[in-house]
C-alpha cells in the first residue's frame, strides 16, 4: 500500500480506502462485511468511511461492532462519518448543520461506532438554511472537545469551502481540512477546475468517492443490464442509474476496456489508477460486496507501472472531456 498526507495535515492516508455506503447494514451480510474490512487493513488499508444516513445508521452500528471485535490498534486506522441527511428522519432539527444536529450526530456516530472520537467528520452537504459561521464555530468546538480530529466538506462548493475558510481564519478557528467528491473519469471538472485554488491556497484533501462512476468502469454494464444486484438495479436509486448509466458513458467504456486489457490492467484497475494519477487525490475509497472485487481493486497497486504517460494519453483521447 501507498500512503499519501491528507491535504496540509500531518496525518497519512492509504490511497485506497473501503466505504461503507450501499453495502454495511443492507446489500450484503455482516460477516461479509467483516471479511471485507479485515481484507482490506491486512493490505495496508487504514481509513474507513461511514455516514449518519448510511442504512439509517445500521452501517455505522455494523462497522462499530466488527471494530470493537477485531480490536485493530487504534492508533493505526482512522474512521469518520458524516452529518446533513440525518438517519431517514425530517422533522426539524434532525437534519442539517445547526449547532444542534451536529452536535448530537457526532455524538450518535460514536456511540454506533463505538469509539472516542473520529477522527475525520464531514459535512455531507452544504446547508443553506445554516449560516457557514454557525457551522465552522460547531466544528472547531467538537475539535476541542476532542470529539474529532478534523473536519472537511462533502459536495461543497469551492466558494463555500473558501468562504469557510475565511470565517476560520478571521476567527482562528479551525478550518476545513478535506472534501470528500465525487472524482471519476466522467465526472471531473469540479474536482480540476472548480477546487483548483483549494489545492493551493489552503492545502484542501480529497477523500474522493465514486470512483468507478457507479459501476459503469468495471465494465458490468457494456453488454448491458446484468441480472444480479448491482447499485444501478437496486430500488430507490433510480437518480443513481440516470445520472450514470448513459449510451455514451458504456460505448467509452468498452472503448477503455480495450485500452485496459492490451495494458494487462482489467478496465476497473484502469479507472482508479486514472484517479490516483491526479497529485490532488488523497485517497480513493472503494466500494465492494464481495471479496474478489476489493481483492482486484487493492491489487491496483503493484500495477501502476502498467499505466505509462502513453496509456494516459490513450484514455483522455477517448474521454475527451478535459477542460482546455
């Protein structure tokens, strides 16, 4: 494994990492789960993601009990989880990033994960019903407190993130250390052009999801539809399935494939190894239901000499979709 800092922090950050979003708590039993994450820590895995809204909290519940199972040094992992959506409830104040909310979902998400403190806590979206003060003045507090560790964002935009930033700063607050986007070969331009400046004014990391673009670079979709479970059938997450699975996204996909294959890479190794070529990426957390494909995906590593600059230039002359 390969470790890389977590923006202008001291801390580390393997650059493949296990999430817990679709899967812990609903699409695949708890034992998997457990073999899932004792897979990845033996390979060099050390940051587990988790959020409130996960399977309503049964995600967390479920990561929390394997931890306190395996009894790993705390020291040598980091957990976080995530506040806005609340666990499925919307009466008001259950949501959000008041005061109130986060308080309360950081404490909630350390009872179910059964520890003393996260060490990265997100906020999941941008609440525009919460001044951005509100929320900074709630984070450097909890940091204190010694509740967290650090604190970062999660589809912020970057004038949010840096006004943030401004308000830490005039303050001496804390400030955000991480964004956690969406970053894949289709979607990419907030990511290059939008947090550029990050980057570079403040030292922002990236805990960058969806990787695969939902499953269409692994190449299940290019013969269409499979019949087993996969995110892109599964009910309730039709917007999911609109917003990734297009005739144009699958015909560059057995494009890439091919690209793939003559580069002994499988076409999922030659996404996340497009990912992990952008210095900005900290690290690329990884979703899985099964054993093979975490086994495949983290074996990425010993295969980055496969992706060459001629390999690269390949794959951006078929998605053609970097900014000029």
């Amino acid at each position: 494994m390969q470790y890389r800092k977590l923006g202008n922090s001291g801390i580390k950050v393997s650059v493949l990492s296990l999430g817990s979003w679709l899967t812990f708590g609903k699409q695949i039993s708890d034992d998997t789960a457990e073999a899932l994450m004792i897979q990845a820590y033996e390979q060099g895995v050390n940051f587990f993601d988790n959020a409130e809204i996960y399977a309503r909290g049964k995600s967390e519940i479920v990561m929390g009990n394997i931890l306190k199972k395996l009894q790993w040094d705390r020291s040598s992992y980091l957990v976080s989880s995530k506040a806005f959506f609340g666990r499925g409830d919307q009466r008001p104040n259950m949501t959000g990033l008041s005061r109130k909310h986060l308080t309360e979902a950081c404490h909630e998400a350390l009872r179910r994960l059964q520890t003393d403190y996260l060490d990265l806590f997100f906020c999941h979206r941008p609440d525009p019903e919460t001044p951005i003060e509100e929320t900074v003045r709630t984070m450097n507090t909890l940091i204190q407190q010694g509740k967290i560790l650090y604190w970062g964002t999660s589809e912020w935009s970057a004038k949010e993130i840096q006004t943030a930033w401004e308000i830490a700063e005039k303050h001496h607050l804390i400030g955000p250390l991480m964004e956690q986007p969406q970053y894949n070969m289709f979607h990419r331009e907030r990511f290059e052009e939008e947090y550029a400046p990050l980057y570079k004014k403040y030292g922002t990391g990236t805990t960058i999801w969806s990787p695969l673009a939902s499953g269409v670079l692994t190449g299940k979709y290019n013969s269409g539809m499979p019949q087993e479970t996969t995110r892109l059938n599964m009910e309730g997450l039709d917007w999911l399935r609109e917003s990734s699975l297009s005739e144009e996204r699958v015909a560059k996909a057995v494009k890439l494939e091919k690209i793939a294959n003559i580069a002994g890479l499988s076409l999922t190794q030659l996404a996340l190894l497009w990912c992990l070529h952008n210095e900005n990426v900290s690290t690329v957390i990884l979703g899985a239901s099964k054993i093979t494909h975490l086994q495949e995906n983290l074996k990425t590593i010993d295969l980055q000499k496969n992706y060459t600059a001629d390999v690269h230039k390949e794959v951006e002359t078929v998605l053609n979709n970097k900014a000029v």
